[in-house]
C-alpha cells in the first residue's frame, strides 16, 4: 500500500477541470430531494450539465445517453429505489460510469439493502463518509442519522477492502478525504468543517466525481480530481465569510473561478 | 390567562441554544419539497443535526433513534401521507416528541383530514400561522393557499383552545409569534417582514422546534426558545441586507453566530 | 409578422409588476424537485404568492383557488403525471389560465407523451428553452438532457408555428428571449448568461409567467412582462457579483428591488 497527498494546485487535477468545463459533461442524477438544487447548482458552477431525470419510465433511456450518473439514497422511496435499481442496470449495459453515495447505509435497512443490489451493477466510485463506509462494508458504523460519527481515518482499513471486493474506488470524506482503489490510498487534506454545517456538501462532492469521471484518467484520479477542487474551493469560500449561509454561496463562486 | 413577552438575549433561551448546540439532536423531518433544503441547513446553521428520512419503509426504524420529529404536510401525497402516519404513530410509541406543522390545513380537504388524524398521536408542538391554526382549529380561517390572510393574534383564542383539547403547545407565527400551552400565553415579538418572503422560513421555524424539544424545560419553552432565536437572527440579517435573497444567506450565518 | 423589442424600462412591464406586487397573485406550481425552492423564492421576491400543492388528491381542490397555475415536467414521475393531467384539466374547466414548461421534452418519450397530452387543456403560454420548442414541436432538436443545444432564434419558426397550432403564445428563452403568439414576435434581449449557471433559471421564469398571467393585457405581455423584468434583475445581479453563487443571491434581491 501506497498513500499519497494531493491537493490543489495540482497539473492532472487542473488539467481535468479544465477537460470538464470545456466538455460539460451531462451528468444524470438521481439524488435525495435535500440537495437536489445545491447538487445541480455545484454541478453548473463547476461546468458540468445536471439532469435530475427520476422517473423509473425515464431512466433506461435516460443513463445510456448521459456521460456519467449519480445514484444517491438519502431519501430513497421505494419508487425511487425500482427507478435506482433501473438505472444502476442501465448504467452497467451502457457502460456510463457512476457513483453511488450510499447515505446513512448501516443505519437503515431498506436502503442497505438497496445499496447491497447496487453493488452488483459495478459503480466505479463510491463516495461516503466513515459511517456510511463502515456501513456500507458490513462493519459495524457507530452511524446515527445521515452526519457521520466515525472518522474517515477510521473507516479507511474498511475502505480499501470495500474497493477490493467490489472493484469500485471508494471515497471517504472527514477532515481529510481518502480515495483508494483498495491499493493505492490517496489523501485530499483541506476543506473546511463548515462543509459540515451546509446540507449536502457531501452529496455535491459525489456528484462531481460522477462529472470527473468521463475523462478523467482512472475513477481514482476523479475522485481526487473532485475532493481536491471542492477542498480549495471550500477553503478560498471559508477565508472571506463567516457563517454557513455565505460559505455556501461563495463556494458556488469559487468553483466557478478556479483558475486551471 | 397570563401573557408574558420573551426576546433575545434571555438567560434561558441562550441556556437552551448552549445546550442544542452541545448535543446536536438528531432531527428526524417529513416536510415539505419545497423547504428541505432550507429546513435543514437552519437546523445545521443553529447546531442541530437533520435526517430526512421519509419512505414508509424506514420512518418506524428511524423515529425511535431520532431525538425528535418534524412532520410538515406542505405537500404531502398520498405516499408521504402513509409514511407521516407511521411516523407520528412510531413517536408516540416510541416517545419521541414532535412538532406538526398544518400547511395550508383548513383550506384543503386532504391534508385536513391527514392533519386530525395526526393530532391523535399526540405532538408536543402544533405550529402554523394564523389562517393554518384556524383552520385546523375548526374555526374558519380565512386562508387561501400557504401565506396567512390572519393575524397571529387573531388566531390566539383558536390556539388556546386547540391546545386544551389536544395537549399540544401552539405556536401562531406572524408579526409578533404566540405560544400558548392553553393558559399561559408567551409573546416573541420581532423577526422581520422579509421572513414572509423566504419561502419556507415558518417551515424551517417548525424544525428548530423540533430540534429544542428534546432538552429544553418544556414544549413551550421550546416553541419559545426557537421562535426568539429565529426572531433575533432575523433581526441582524435584515440590519445588513437589502433584500430577500441576502437575507436569508444572512439569517444561517446569524444563526450559527448568535453568542450564548 | 411584426417583431419588436421590449426590454425593462417600460411603462407596460412597469405598471404590470406594480399591479403584481399590489395583487400577491396565488401561483400553483407542480414544478420539478430541483427547483421548487428558487421558484418560490422568485415569485415570492416579485411579489407573487407561490403555492406547492402536488397531490393528485389536493390538485382538482386547489387549481379553481388560484390565480394562475404552472405545469413542469422536469422531474416528472408516473404519480406526478397524473397529478399535472388533474391539473391542467382542472385549470381548463376553471379558467385558471396557465403555463407549461416542457423541461427535456423532445428527448425522453414519457414526457414527450405527457406534454403533448396538456396541450389539450389549452396552455396560455408554453416555455422553454430552444431545444425544448423544438422538441414538442415536433422538429428534430438537437437537445440532449435539460440545458439546450439550439439557440432561441433557431426555434423560432417552430415556436410561431407551435402557437397558431396550440393557441398559445410561445415563449424561447435564450440569449435573446423570444415570445410570439404565432403573429407577434417580441424579442427580449438582455439577461446574463449566469442565468444558465444557475438551476432552474428558465424554471423559475416559467413560474413569474404565470404571476403575470393574471392581470396582463394578454398572455403575450404576461410572458413578455416576465421576461424583461428577469432580465434586467439578472443584469443588476451579474454587475455586482463575480460568479453563481452570489449571482443566484443577487437575483432575488434585484427582483425585489425594482422601482415601478
């Protein structure tokens, strides 16, 4: 094993962002009805395209056309879970890559169960936080509700094993991020805890892995390509407010003016 | 019947805020689709930590686990309906305190219906402005669609007496808020008019209810706690904005400022 | 065919958002849950009354109480599609007038279907961004997902003749907005282009038609009203903010702000 650390500026990442906003990725989402809006809204100012296409009549003609998917489970239905399923099989016959952010997984059966079948359909990241994580790798997360309560030092060991047995990257965002394919570890310091204090900041960060994924090198590099941007992002929107409210306007700001 | 009146700064309000802040209750929400967002990055703004769960499938395995519940019927379906039902029953079984918030209750049929059953599983808090407390008082409440057409005050004996038949606290939101446990009657003047065009701001108010319940001395006091935060933070975003959009960016970094 | 510009200031457009503000017109909104929140900040922040009420249950109740109504299949599903055909033909029956945007038509046959079928309950305006015109009229459009790949003057033939097939007036957004009922065509330049940086822009549009719908001259001044108005508050928030985030912030201000 291998751990590296990266962090904007940083030439690959620089160099994907700038394939990103040149190519704006049609990134489908099939997210929880919290971040919806704050998802498509970092999606745009990162310079992706977002399509909230939801409807289990829609998906399969849906995900073959969009160049990466999101399937997030934080407020999944069981409407929702037949359109997931569908789409999550759609994505796996198309070969368009996804993400799948298995929200408050370990805690809740309906939707750990769900997040199980989806494993089956090859997500090539899956982004959480520790207890998700924990979750999510059969471990037993100290999660309550959807903020984690285990720390994504934690849940790394968890982490890689998850990446080995599924072949998927996987993703946990804490104070500092891991990316590990199960092999190599990456670690994405900076951000900012009141990524913390805005609803949904994780599911955005997940989002824009599915938009890095298109072009990015491996799902590795877009994972860090994701974490690493909304870091700095977060960082540069953190230096010049003071609350909640202004940090999360102004990180829509900075995503749309980092300088590749 | 007494009246006392109850602002920021208050020894017992800021005691309670520490206390929220310190704990961070998990805050189980059913509301609406319009308001999730701003719902919960209220809660997260004051300290608090919110999970919307919502399938009908998961509600009884979350609600006990949950610190308290919101149910907020601003546009409930058929669907949602089922799981805010099982919800308040899993409450009441289970202890949970919660607060109903009656949107547009009164004027709709549906919801009405919905909205008196709920009543049977006893919530702590019954929130809504003037025309939703008449409404689902009975009395006929002059409402049309989800913005009052009636003063708080002159909801206030409807309040009263809803909350002697049902045991609940009532919160009447307008100019000044009325809490009424049936006797005594506490005033929280203050907040700001721009309140009223930030959609989802007495929503989100219901929430932060929520989030007091578990720890404050009683479900009036912590109708009370949050309405006077709310009314403060209010104050001091609209001191330094100009309009609605800043305004509301302003009123989560307020809450998350506010000095205990 | 005559075209004209109209652009803010404008004694019509001025005396129209006079005559809004004065009235609070009731807007019901069946939107797409990316949305609801910023379309119902932006009614709120013109002086409209937004209403989210979706249950197929609620619909046929609460269309005859509204002033005006907005049909918007973005995020539609099999239940939300009942609720909008209950909608329109409520909207119909009452003279409720209203709006119609066909988010993604064109490129997914489930809406597709759907909106060809509101077609029949006789939508006073129909808008949407060029690709989206081109798809429900029946043209080859080049749309892939939700953003549009045709400029609004390309859909402008189809747009005249979709309105002298529909009866309704047509309204492309775009660099230039264009609105025509099928005689007239009104151009109306201006706007920004963070307006496609921020999601739900052309949604939220959509919606202050409707707001307008009530009281305007015709359906082409409400459009036309809408537009302009959008516009120069777009313009006032771009000058002062460097990107999205605040833009967004900006925006609702601005709409506010406006002197009649």
């Amino acid at each position: 094993m291998t751990t590296t650390e990266r962090t904007w500026p940083d030439p690959a990442i620089a160099a994907d962002l700038a394939a990103l906003r040149a190519r704006g990725p049609l990134v489908h989402c099939l997210t929880n009805l919290v971040v919806t809006n704050f998802t498509a809204n970092v999606l745009l100012a990162a310079g992706a395209s977002p399509a909230m296409v939801v409807a289990v009549e829609e998906v399969g003609e849906f995900v073959p056309v969009a160049d990466a998917l999101l399937i997030n489970v934080g407020t999944v239905t069981a409407a929702d879970a037949e359109a997931q399923r569908a789409a999550a099989t759609a994505a796996a016959a198309a070969g368009t890559p996804w993400v799948l952010d298995p929200v408050a997984v370990g805690g809740l059966s309906f939707r750990t169960r769900l997040a199980l079948d989806l494993l089956d359909s090859a997500p090539a990241v899956i982004r959480g936080n520790g207890s998700e994580i924990l979750g999510l790798g059969g471990a037993a997360g100290g999660g309550r509700g959807v903020d984690s309560t285990s720390g994504s030092d934690e849940a790394l060991p968890v982490a890689q094993d998850l990446a080995k047995r599924t072949g998927a990257v996987v993703a946990v965002s804490g104070a500092t991020d891991y990316v590990t394919d199960g092999e190599e570890v990456v670690a994405v310091p900076g951000g900012h805890v009141w990524l913390t204090k805005v609803t949904g900041a994780g599911c955005a960060l997940g989002a824009l892995m599915a938009a890095f994924l298109p072009f990015a090198a491996s799902p590795l590099q877009a994972a860090v390509d994701a974490s690493a941007v909304f870091a700095v992002a977060a960082e540069r929107a953190a230096a010049e407010t003071r609350g909640p409210g202004t940090f999360a306007t102004a990180l829509l700001d900075h995503l749309s003016l980092l300088d590749t």
